[in-house]
C-alpha cells in the first residue's frame, strides 16, 4: 500500500470524505460533483509591481459548501411570524397575558399580548439568525425555549409552536 494514492472526493455540504467511487455522500446524502482532470484550470495573470493589487496567500481562499441549515432556517423564520402576528391580533384584541415579574414569591402580572408577541418574536429572530450562521445549538435553545412560551399567547396559530420545534429539532440533527 505504500506509495500508492488514495484519491477521495469531499462532500461540499457537509466536508465528509467519501471514497472515490461513490456518487452520493456516505454521511449527508447529496450528490458528489465528479471534478475534470487534466484539463487547465482559469488563467492566471501576475500582478504588475505597482498596481496596488494584493495577491492572497493559498490557504486564505477555501471552499465552503451551501449552509446546512437552510430549511430549519426557513421554519424557524416562519414559526417567528406567526407567533408575532398572532400576539398582535390577540393585543389588538385586548387579551393580556400573566407574566411572571417577581419570582419569589411567584407573583404575575398581566400585559398586552402584544407587547409579549414582539418580545418573543424578537427573540426567536435572533435564534434564527443563529441557525442560519451555523450556531445550530443556541439558535435551537433559543427557538424552543420561546415556541414554549408562546404557547402562553396561543402559539402562533399553533402552526407557529410547532414549526419553531420542528426547525429547531432539524438544526440539532444538523440536516
């Protein structure tokens, strides 16, 4: 074996090396891009002294697959709509909700669903944003903990609790 190469192709999606002979990819399951050889690459031009051109060294210029998250990004952002649109048609119509504003002893005080809605909308914004950045376990932390506490305000429409878990959950599982 010694001499001999071992070619492999890299996922673009998930970084996982497959082996050389595969067409899917052994750990996420999307097709491999079979890459020509032999063929020449782009031209190359040398940057002129003087220019005020800057040539980047070979390790800053990677290649990065499409983010993983898209999906649970997209559930987690619609989850966030409708929970801020449903705690603003139930502010509008004058429902308040018991927060609790001192714990010991557990005492509640009721506010406008509205004003809530946004809180947690806003909350669940910032999870989102942290999904789609690849912060999959605090974006999902942040996106279960308020689809629960926007069960206090209905949830949004329910629809909106439930796809904020299940985005939640598949940003977890990274697929």
């Amino acid at each position: 074996m010694s001499g001999e190469t071992v070619m492999v192709k890299r996922c673009l999606e998930c970084g996982y090396d497959n082996s050389d002979t595969a067409e899917v990819c052994v750990s996420c399951g999307s097709a491999l891009i079979e890459v020509a050889s032999g063929k020449p690459g782009p031209p190359t031009v040398d940057v002129p002294p003087g220019s005020g051109a800057i040539r980047p060294g070979l390790d800053s210029l990677r290649i990065r697959g499409p983010p993983r998250a898209k999906v649970s990004f997209g559930l987690c952002l619609i989850a966030t709509l409708l929970v801020t649109l449903n705690a603003v048609l139930a502010g509008l119509a004058g429902v308040s909700v018991p927060v609790p504003v001192w714990i010991l002893p557990l005492t509640f005080s009721n506010i406008q669903a509205d004003s809530v809605g946004l809180v947690v909308g806003f909350g669940m914004l910032i999870g989102s944003i942290l999904i789609l950045a690849r912060r999959e376990i605090y974006g999902s932390g942040f996106i279960i903990v308020l689809s629960l506490i926007s069960l206090g305000i209905g949830g949004g429409f329910m629809i909106g609790f439930l796809l904020g878990i299940i985005g939640a959950l598949l940003a977890l599982l990274k697929k």
